[in-house]
C-alpha cells in the first residue's frame, strides 16, 4: 500500500474517535471521495457447515441481499477487537483522572501506604502491597476489556476489497480459484451502505479502546442523548473494527459495519467473475443466474502477463 493511501486512511479513522460532529462528518466525506467506483468480494462456492454456499451466492445475483458476518466467523483472532497495550498501572493514569469510579484509588492507595508505614511495615512488604494493590487495577480494566469485547461482538460486517486480480484473496477466499468474484458498483449502493462502508486501517499496534472510554465521561452532559449514542457507537464500536494488523495489508480491505445486522442491500452485482479452475457444473448454474438477471459473467484466465478477464458468452 503507497504511503498517500495509508496517510488518507489513517486521517479518515482517527476522526471517527472524537467526539466531534464536524470531525465525522469530514471523515466520511474523506472516505466516500476515496472510495472505489467498484468493491469485490471473493467467495467459495463448496459446501460449507451442511450449506451450499453456491446457494448464498444465488441468493446475492438475485436480490442483492448480504449477509453480515461477526468476529467469531472471521479468520484473524484478533479482527474486529482492541487490544489492551500495557499490563502496567502507569499505562492507564489518564483512567485515575476523569472517572469518578476510579478518582479514589490513588488515593485510598496512598493512604494505606502511609498507614502501613507507621504500623512498622517494612520496605519490601510496602513495595509487595503496591503490587497486589495494582494487579487489582487491571483485574479492573481486564473486566472493562472483556465487557467491550462482548459490546464489540454485536457488530456484524460486509468484508470487500478493491481488486478482482489479487491471486492470494483467489486462494484464501474463493476456494483456491474455484470459487468467484462478485463486483458491486458504488453508485448502487443505498445511503446506509455507502455511509457506513469504511475502508480497513493497517497498523502494526491495535488500537486500545480503554483509553478512550473516559471520554463518554467528559462529553456525556455537552451533547444530546442522540448525538453521544452516535458518536459512542463510533467511537468505542466502528473504530476498534476498522484496524486490522499490518500482516493483512494484502486485502486493500473496505468494510460495511452495523450493529446487530444479519443482512443488508448492497444492490444487484454489477458482475460475476468466474475463477479459472471452477467446477464445469458450478459455472453452467452461475451464468444461467447472472444472465437472467442480466449480470455480465466473466472469467479470469492465468497468463505471462497476470490475470486477465475473458467474457462468458
């Protein structure tokens, strides 16, 4: 990825973390001048958990229909997650700050010190309390994670990417080129869709949502009870979901997100593109599909020059 793209991308994210109605607006108008007048997804057409997917592709060339997927379904363990950065106390101070269920534990700790101290504590025993009295605070923030986790959980996804001709996605995604690719046209998308369709940030550290968090805090008696759900949500939900590790750089990944959606109208494909080693049976259903609904069918075909597309006629 060129170093513009990335600078684009990560200007674009970071704007969805402020609670700032101005600096949200300027990143999805960022996003939406950036977007690609065309997305692909690639897909296997085997059986799969007793389902055809060939029948879920059908379904998508006939009424444009998508199924959202969630974390648990994806193939990256730490996709659609935040990440805590440190196990150390020090790495969380701004949380004894803002917060009022935190403001008393600097100081409950400090005065306990003191207090052992005049009971003829010793040092080590003083230094072993501040310890256990810090591996408490981040049981503490170990619980908030988990409870985030399980917020984050509820979001469910639309992953797409920007080229038909990236050979690893063929493998990985559409079933070692025996699957397809489906090509959807920007300018068939719905509202919703073309709001909420981000592209993914790369980043070699995930971003940790806990140091965020206080922010509700600071903005909860600023904003309207509908503005700070909507920037909650975005912040604390849509933007840990839109950064995946630098290792998966190689998908040009754009993703649609919503919460608790199982399905949404992303507009009938503006093609299907057949890989080159798919079943002869799978292909004859596909064309027999697409062209009746008046959807251009091609092929990819492997050559000294890369992949190139071949019309099904």
């Amino acid at each position: 990825m060129n170093l513009r793209r990335r600078c684009w991308i990560s200007k674009s994210t970071k704007l969805l973390a402020k609670y700032n109605t101005r600096s949200l607006r300027k990143a999805i108008e960022i996003k939406n001048k950036k977007m690609p007048q065309k997305l692909y997804q690639y897909r296997s057409i085997d059986e799969a958990d007793g389902k055809k997917r060939l029948d879920w592709l059908i379904n998508i060339i006939e009424t444009g229909n998508m199924y959202c997927s969630q974390a648990s379904q994806l193939n990256d363990p730490f996709d659609m997650r935040s990440i805590l950065s440190s196990k150390k106390i020090t790495s969380y101070k701004n949380l004894l700050k803002s917060p009022e269920e935190y403001k008393w534990l600097d100081a409950f700790k400090l005065l306990l010190k003191v207090t052992l101290k005049q009971n003829a504590f010793q040092k080590e025993e003083l230094d072993e309390f501040g310890v256990q009295f810090d591996a408490i605070f981040m049981r503490q923030i170990e619980s908030i994670y988990d409870e985030h986790s399980e917020f984050l959980s509820w979001f469910k996804i639309v992953c797409l990417t920007e080229t038909y001709d990236n050979l690893p996605m063929w493998w990985l995604y559409a079933d070692r080129r025996k699957g397809v690719c489906v090509e959807f046209e920007k300018q068939r998308f719905s509202e919703q869709v073309e709001t909420f369709t981000f592209p993914v940030n790369y980043t070699h550290k995930l971003p940790d949502v806990i140091k965020t968090l206080d922010k509700v805090e600071k903005f909860q008696d600023k904003m309207s009870e509908t503005d700070l759900y909507m920037h909650t949500l975005i912040s604390t939900g849509i933007y840990p979901c839109l950064h995946k590790l630098a290792d998966w750089e190689y998908e040009r990944e754009w993703r649609y997100i919503m919460l608790n959606q199982e399905q949404v109208h992303f507009g009938k494909p503006s093609k299907i593109i057949l890989g080159d080693m798919i079943e002869s049976e799978n292909k004859e259903k596909i064309c027999i599909v697409a062209m009746a609904q008046g959807i251009e069918v091609t092929q990819i075909k492997i050559t000294p020059y890369g992949i190139v597309e071949e019309p099904i006629k």
